[in-house]
C-alpha cells in the first residue's frame, strides 16, 4: 500500500492506485496541453490554408466546431499513408469515409500530411495515443469502481 494518508488514494490496489495517476496524468495532458496547443498548431494553420465549400457541423459551437475541425485535420494527416493501400473491412469503410468527408467539404483532395511540419505530425501521433489511452481508462474505471471495490468508490462519493 502506498504510504499516502487514505484519502488521497485513488484506489486501495496500489498497482490500481499508480494506473490512476498515469490516467489522469493522460486526461491533464489532453485537456490543458495538447487541445490548446492543438488548436493553435493544427487548427488555425490549416484553417488559414484551406477553404471549406460546404460546411457540415463545421459552424457553431467553438468547442464542437473545433474538435471537429481537429478530428478532420488530424485524421487526414494520419490516414493519408493509407489512402491508397488496400484495404478490408472496416478499415477501408473508415479510410474511405473520412477523405469522401474530406471530398464533401473542400470539393477536392488534400494532402494534409504535406501540408503538415514534423511537429504536427509527431502531435497527432501523441494525441492519438492519448485518446486510446483515455478510452481503454474509462472502462477500466468503470470495473475499478463497480466490480471491484465498490465500497470505496462508495465511501468517496464516486
């Protein structure tokens, strides 16, 4: 058991205590460093670069519009190796889909990766696995606090 008084413990498992704190290190990271950085790095350079002909849940809300301007740059940063690999299943549907998107919006093909500076690229990749990360963690903090040990998630109000 870690050495810390009882109630800052995320878990009484030491092993699920230190898997918690890499989760909200994780959640800290994406929320006040890399969507800003993000935002000022990938979505505005892109924004000035490219026209967008038809908007589709790209006006609106700031926060809404803005990740999905992201989740668009991004994938089309990140997908572009694969646009003409063959492809099976669900993953062509996937790859296909987000560059018709990408079609739908700017009425032609755009190499994102290009356009893209080393550091972007290395960004996307982060935010990527960031967002596995965050994913696989909200499960498990779902088994942790009602299978597991649902008194202490009890007893601390979560």
């Amino acid at each position: 058991m870690p050495t810390a008084p009882p109630e800052f413990l995320f878990s009484p498992n030491p092993v699920w205590h230190y898997i918690w704190l890499f989760w909200d290190l994780v959640m800290f990271s994406i929320l006040l460093v890399q969507l800003p950085l993000a935002y000022f790095t990938i979505v505005r350079p892109f924004d000035r670069k490219f026209e967008i002909k038809h908007y589709t849940l790209e006006k609106g809300i700031f926060y809404v519009s803005f990740l999905m301007r992201l989740f668009n740059y991004v994938t089309g940063i990140l997908l572009q190796p694969y646009k003409k690999r063959p492809l099976k299943g669900i993953a062509k549907r996937f790859v296909r889909g987000r560059f018709d998107y990408q079609w739908g919006v700017y009425e032609k093909s755009i190499n994102f990766r290009a356009h893209a500076s080393n550091f972007q690229i290395r960004l996307c990749y982060l935010m990527y696995y960031s967002t596995i990360i965050f994913f696989l963690g909200l499960p498990a903090l779902l088994v942790h606090n009602f299978i597991l040990y649902p008194e202490f998630a009890t007893a601390r109000g979560g």
